[in-house]
C-alpha cells in the first residue's frame, strides 16, 4: 500500500507539472488571441465610424451647411479614431476631413450629437493640435466595449498620427495636455 501510495503521490506531481506547463504555453495565447480580438473591432469600429461620418460630412455640405470643404491654411483637421488598439495600432486609425476653421464649433457641435444620436456611441475625446500654424481636432470615439484610456500629450506626440505630405509638421505641438470630454 505505502509504495502505491508513492506512486500515487509521483502520478499526481507529474500531472500538476503537465498542467503548469499547459499553463504557461496556453495563457499567452489566450491573451493574444483577446487582444487580437480586441484590436479587430477596434479596426472595425474605425471604420464603421469613418465611413459614416464621412457619408454625413458629405450630405451636410451637399446641403450647405458647410459651406465647403477647404484644403488650405485656415483648414481644421479632423481625425476620428475608435478606442481599442489605436496606441499600438496606428494603422488602425479612422477617417479624416478638412473643414474651414469658422466652422470648427459647428462641426464639433454636430459631430459629437451625429455620433451619440446615429451611431449610438455614447462618449467622445477630443484635443486640440497645431499643425504648422493649423488647427487640428483628434476625437476619440468609445464604442462602450471596455473602459477608454485618456489619451496623454505623448500620445499626440506620435509622427504617425499626421500627414507629413505638402510640408505639414507630422509632430506639430499639442495644445493642452489632456483631451477634453465633449460628450458623457
């Protein structure tokens, strides 16, 4: 009895070190294919929100309430991202636009209620940036899947962020260092 009970003993330390190796090869895939996961709906709701957003961008100055989309220096920029994955995964930012800067607190005004009331996301950041001497908008829209970490001064900092064709600044200097919550 005392050497099966050994046996026994040496059976289950063997089966515990199976389940520990198991263990560690297994739980980095798992949170590789979550973070995977993740990142495609944030690809997803990129854009799904880009396209929509330009869609409407376009209907409202087909209908003149932009008067037109200007491509020169008194232009805001304006990027919409989703929430997941856009830090590590620039690739997966969404669409962008220009509009004329007098209609800058309109287009922020109608954005933010386009995004809430069509689309149903229910928070959106913004920040502003400088962008040789142009005014740029970056909105960060939570589609509620898991809390929305705050974008930082650092994050804007990112040269992939911004066009570096017909001599923009791609670094450009942020103003103010927090984004500010447009919509609760």
């Amino acid at each position: 009895m005392k050497a099966k009970s050994a046996f026994t003993l040496v059976e289950l330390v063997v089966v515990i070190a199976i389940i520990g190796v198991l263990s560690a090869i297994l739980i980095p895939v798992l949170v590789g294919t979550s973070r995977s996961a993740r990142v495609s709906s944030a690809n997803s709701t990129a854009n799904d929100v880009r396209n929509t957003v330009n869609m409407w961008l376009t209907q409202q100055v087909s209908n003149n309430v932009y008067p037109k989309i200007y491509d020169d220096e008194s232009t805001v920029y304006v990027k919409i991202v989703a929430n997941n994955g856009v830090y590590e995964n620039p690739e997966f930012l969404g669409g962008d636009f220009w509009v004329h800067e007098q209609d800058e607190n309109a287009l922020s005004q109608d954005l933010k209620e386009f995004i809430e009331n069509t689309l149903g996301y229910k928070r959106m950041y913004s920040i502003g940036y400088l962008i040789d001497g142009r005014i740029g908008a970056l909105y960060f829209v939570d589609d509620g899947a898991e809390p929305l970490d705050a974008p930082t001064a650092a994050d804007f900092k990112r040269t992939d962020f911004w066009p570096s064709d017909n001599g923009y600044n791609k670094h450009g200097d942020v103003i103010g260092t927090s984004p500010v919550l447009i919509n609760s």
